[in-house]
C-alpha cells in the first residue's frame, strides 16, 4: 500500500493516462481517509471499550475484550460484502457512506443505556468500517496506472499503522486527561473528517490498457480464478503463522531469561526497520516483478522462523528478527499490489475483501494454536517450527501463481 498517483484527466485515455508521476490530491485524502477511520477505531474499540462500559455501563472486567472481538469480527466478515457492493456501485459511494454511517455506531455507543448496546454499537461500527480497505484498493486500480499500485499500497498500510498509532497514544492521553466524553468526541469527529475526505475521490476509471468505464461487477465465481485462490491462501496461512508468534512472548522471554519488556526491547530495532521499510517495499514492487519480491519475502521470513526456533541467547534472537520483520515488510504491499494485478478488474474490491476476511480468520486461528502451544514445556521451539513450516506453505502459494499473475505489471 503506497502513496504517488496520477488523476485521471477528461478526454481521451492518452490524456488521463499521461499524468503518472504526481502525487494528487485525491491520493492524498484517500491516505487521509484510512488514517482517521483506524484512529477513530481505536479511540472506541481499543480504549473506550475497555474502560467506559466496566466504570459507567457496570459490565464485568472480560467485557473490553468481547467488545474489541465483536468489532474485529464484523469488520472482517463485512469486507467481502462491502467489496462486491463496491465493485458494483462504484468503490467512491461506498467509501462516503461508509464514512458517513459510522457516525451513527459512535453515537450510539456514546448514549449506550447499557453494556450490550454499547456491544451493539462495536459490531455495527466494525461492519460499516469494513468498506475502508476494498474501497480504497479498489480506487486504486481503477485511478492509477498499475506501476504505482505498490507504492500506494505501502502508503495505505504505513496509514493504518499510523492510525492505529496514534488512536492509542493520542486517545489514551486525551481520555486520561479529560473523560470519556472527550474520546468520544474524537472518535465522532474523525470519522466526520473522513466524509469530506472521502468525496475528493473522483469517480473512478479503470486505467490502463482497458480504457475508460466502469466494468461490470463479477460474480464470486468470476472473482475466484486460479491465482486470486493462491494468493487468498497465501496470506491465510501468512496471517497463521505471524499469529502464532504472539501467545509465546512470555515462555520465550524466560527461555532467554529475560522480562517481556526487556524481550520487547530486544525485538524493537528490528520491528522499526521494517516499519521503515515497507515504503521502499512498495516502490521494489513497482520496479520488479511482483511475484518474486513476494515469494522472496515469504521465504525469508521462512528462513527466519525456523532458525528462531534454536535461538537460546538474547542478542541471537535480536538480530534474526532483522530477517524476519524484513521478510513481512517485503509481502506486505506487495501482496495487495499483485491481488490488483491478477484479480478481475470487475471484481478487485471483493477480492481485496476476502483477503481481509481470510487473514483475520488465519490471525485468529493462529493466535488459538499458539496459545495452546505456550503451555507446554516444548512449545516455544514447536511454535517456531510450526510457523515455519505455516509461513513456508505461503510462499508455495506465492510461487505458484501462473505466468500471468508472475509477470504482470503493464
């Protein structure tokens, strides 16, 4: 996901098609968009969940996580629905109304009577934000030429990282220091500056060789061809295998004998520079094949985890999560770039959305098993291993998408 575009121009396709290298005002808003959307997410369902429904609502102390799990669930089970809505109506529409009816989720949850209206309010919050991510890819196919895709799918993911982080740190701050009424302020606010943002989007056009015009919406069947299936399976199964490496943090800071904050502090370094490099990722796979930058992503990180799984010492498991957030760096923008690439131009949206559907169901598996694994005396090197072996099975999907989706990038 990444940020340089070219405004589609009226008149003929040479014209809309020569304004390329510039980054526009409506590439611009779109980030815009996608960064106050997660900001907004996170005030309500990361901070405000968590404390106002047990201090104000009288909910008991597992609510926060029931409602975060009820938000993330909708949002992930509407991405598809939304998509194919988007792919049909125009990814422009959804995206304003998307914006504009999350309002209604914010203020119910602000004058809940109760713990499960304010539950109420997650889930309807979760699914009308389930259009920001299909909407956006979607725009991007249809306003940019295909060799900037990568680069604007780094921006969008650096965006959400962005949003989530300072949702977290701005919301938390502004909460602490003025009440819960303030974070919902901000949460409705956000999502109001997202309308307007979401309006400078032009109606889209297909660019590229197809010319100009909207196509018409595909089917599911239509959408699920050959490479779009392996990529889907590619990202379920990288979703797993990075997911099983979270319930394992405290067993693996006492292999290393080490307190989970100074384990955190080991692995940070390496987190900052993929962070760093996702940007750079996103411009590589606008000069480079896409399916081997992707593949070669996924076998490093590969690489990583089995060799994580022998790691005894601190500064041994400092350094190999150099290669390994390198290697999620690298598929990250890349992924999305190459599903643009070899999904139907018809049906782009819902295939961006089952991706969404697909990794937070991989996530969520993944987080399970390794929970499970973390109990047993062996299970920091088997979760490794299995990661490994989960994350190696991603890059064979990866590197078996055909011809067309391998070279594709005119």
């Amino acid at each position: 996901m990444s940020a340089a575009g070219a405004l589609p121009l009226a008149g003929s396709v040479s014209s809309r098609l020569r304004s390329v290298g510039r980054v526009d005002a409506a590439a611009l808003s779109l980030v815009g968009a996608v960064f106050i959307t997660h900001l907004s997410a996170v005030v309500l369902a990361y901070l405000l969940a968590q404390e106002y429904p047990a201090k104000v609502l009288h909910a008991g102390p597992a609510f926060g996580g029931l409602a975060l799990s009820a938000y993330l669930l909708a949002n992930r089970l509407s991405q598809p629905v939304l998509g194919w809505v988007a792919d049909r109506w125009g990814p422009r529409p959804v995206l304003v109304w998307g914006s504009a009816l999350s309002l209604g989720p914010i203020a119910l949850a602000a004058r809940s009577p109760s713990a499960w209206a304010f539950l109420v309010a997650c889930v309807l919050l979760g699914a009308t934000h389930g259009e920001v991510w299909p909407s956006s890819f979607a725009l991007i196919a249809r306003r940019y030429r295909p060799e900037l895709r990568g680069r604007l799918s780094a921006a969008l993911d650096m965006t959400e990282f962005a949003g989530l982080g300072a949702g977290l740190a701005g919301g938390a701050y502004l909460i602490q220091q003025s009440g819960f009424g303030a974070g919902f302020w901000l949460a409705g606010a956000a999502m109001a500056a997202g309308v307007p943002l979401a309006m400078l989007q032009p109606p889209g056009r297909a660019a590229g060789s197809g010319g100009a015009g909207t196509p018409n919406p595909a089917g599911l069947t239509g959408v699920l061809r050959r490479d779009v299936l392996l990529l889907l399976a590619s990202t379920a199964a990288y979703n797993v295998g990075m997911y099983l490496l979270l319930p394992i943090m405290v067993p693996l800071a006492h292999r290393l004998h080490l307190s989970l904050a100074s384990l955190v502090l080991v692995a940070l370094p390496g987190v900052v520079v993929a962070a760093a490099a996702i940007l750079p990722a996103g411009w590589l796979a606008d000069r480079y094949p896409r399916r081997r930058l992707l593949v070669a992503g996924l076998a490093l990180a590969t690489a990583s985890l089995l060799a994580l799984s022998l790691a005894g010492t601190p500064w041994v498991f400092g350094l190999l999560t150099f290669p390994l957030t390198m290697g999620f760096a690298m598929a990250l923008p890349t992924w999305d770039a190459l599903m643009l690439d070899v999904a139907s131009p018809a049906g782009r949206a819902l295939a961006m959305g089952l991706g969404g559907t697909l990794s937070g169901l991989g996530g969520s598996a993944g987080a399970a098993v390794g929970g499970v694994l973390a109990g047993l005396p062996w299970g920091v090197s088997a979760d490794f291993l299995l990661a490994g072996g989960v994350m190696a099975v991603a890059t064979l999907a990866a590197w078996s998408i055909g011809r067309q989706g391998r070279e594709r990038t005119e």
